[in-house]
C-alpha cells in the first residue's frame, strides 16, 4: 500500500519543474499505468472537495502536492465537436453560465467562467474552464490521467488526441458502458469501466477482462460483490468514491488496489490499517 513516506517523497518530487521532472526521475518516455504503485490513489475530478472540481487550477494543484498519481476529469463534447473539461451535462452547476453544454461552441466556451464552491478550502478565483487537449498537453505524461467519456459519441475524438501525443498507456478511459470499453480496447486505448453499487449486484465482471484494464467500483458494494470484482481477472480493481480513511481501509482489506478520491489529501496524509488484503487465489 501507499505509506505516507512514499506519498512526500512523490509530492517532492511533482513539486520540481516539468522540464526536470520529466528527463531526470521518468526519462524521455511518458509516465505510464505501468508505473503505477501497487495500491494507488486517484484525485477524482482534481480533488473535489478539496479544488474547484475539473478546473485547470484545481487539476494543477493536485499535481503540484503530490498527493495523488492519477488526475482524473470529465469531458464533454461540444456542438461543434470541440472536446471539454466539465460533468454535468449542464452548465448551470459549476459555472456562471447557464443552459446544457451541448448547444454551445468553442467560441462561447472561452467565455464560461468557474464558479468555485464557498464551501472549498483555500481561495479560488473564478477562471477559463479547459478544453481536453489543453489538459492533455499541460498534464500528459508527467502524471497519468483518467479521463470519462461523458458522450461516446467522442470517443474517435479523444483517441486520436491521444494517439497524436504518445499517451495510449497514460490515459485511462472510462465509461460506464460496457460497449464503450470494448470500443475504446478496439481503438488502443486503455479502457476502464465504472460500475454502481446496484449494477454490481448482477454482474459478472469476469466477462469483461479481455478488454478492460481497469474496474471502477462503487465502494457502496457488497463485500461478496466486491470480492467477486477483484477475482474476475480484471488487472486493476479500484474503488469509487472513496472519501474517508474507514471507506478506504475497508476495501483494501477486499482486495481492492487503489481508491478514487474528492479528498486524495486527507487519504495521503492519513496511514492506512487496512491490514492484509483478501486472498484472490
């Protein structure tokens, strides 16, 4: 598992300038999945209780303390095709603006402004939201990212941006579809796939290990239904969205190898007695 050691050597090492960072501690080829720790922690849309969910700020500072190493954030896709950084399918909960994201274009993008949560520690100022290559041009590669294909319909979009770039083992890329996984395998990505509690009570995940990477599941679960995720063959199990020190330490102890957190701080900085994993064997 992660020790709180590890965790503040690798914030050192993330605070350094990308142009040392990268030739000196991950040499010229990006940071991959391959990387990874054994157990690893996910800042989920950035940290969202801890950074202005899915904004280049929030993103930034995630990476710059350290405390997780995968980003995570939500795309969208424009009515022209332009591919951005956002959740909702609507405007009207993170940002000044209003109206469904769909119906509007690159240009009108430029002009929504964040509205950072009061509720958030630190001051935030409101801010440009960003597109998907600018996050996968400031990010990719130093750092591995996880990001959900809100729309499948952009699915050929997002392969190609990461084609184009080298980060086809950088980038996780998820759904909750089974059908998009598989899509996104067939394209060479490196396809994840999150499941609910409920949907969790009847599936197989051992159907799905042929083509995907990694297994989202929903903390909520059962303990048979988690159990049965991490033995179904599927090379990474992580948990969603895991935001106390008791959720973690509970499905480590099932076998889970990684966690997907709003709060990835506190779980950093909080030692796990999770104690010796459930036997997959």
């Amino acid at each position: 598992m992660v020790t709180r050691s590890a965790l503040l050597s690798l914030g050192g090492l993330l605070a350094l300038a990308p142009s040392v960072l990268s030739p000196v501690e991950w040499g010229p080829a990006p940071l991959t999945v391959d990387s990874l720790p054994r157990v690893a922690l996910t800042a989920h849309r950035g940290g969202a209780l801890e950074v202005p969910e899915n904004s280049m700020s929030g993103l930034a500072a995630a990476y710059g303390r350290g405390t997780a190493q995968v980003l995570d954030f939500d795309t969208r896709m424009l009515r022209d095709g332009t591919l951005v950084v956002l959740h909702d399918p609507t405007l009207d909960r993170t940002t000044y603006a209003s109206g469904p994201v769909d119906r509007i274009d690159a240009r009108q993008w430029a002009a929504v402004r964040l509205r950072p949560r009061a509720s958030l520690p630190g001051r935030w100022r409101s801010e440009r939201l960003p597109t998907v290559a600018q996050v996968l041009d400031r990010f990719g590669g130093r750092t591995v990212l996880m990001l959900e294909a809100k729309d499948p319909r952009s699915l050929g979009g997002l392969s190609g941006m990461i084609h184009r770039r080298g980060l086809t083992r950088s980038v996780f890329v998820n759904s909750n579809d089974p059908a998009v996984a598989l899509r996104a395998h067939q394209l060479g990505l490196t396809a994840q796939l999150w499941r609910s509690e409920e949907q969790m009570r009847t599936d197989r995940p051992a159907r799905w290990a042929r083509f995907v990477d990694l297994l989202d599941v929903d903390y909520r679960a059962r303990d048979a239904d988690l159990v049965r995720a991490v033995r179904s063959g599927i090379p990474r199990v992580w948990a969603h969205t895991v935001n106390t020190p008791r959720q973690r330490d509970r499905v480590l102890r099932l076998g889970c190898d990684g966690v997907i957190s709003d709060a990835p701080g506190l779980l950093a900085r909080t030692p796990s007695g999770a104690g010796a994993p459930v036997s997959a064997g």
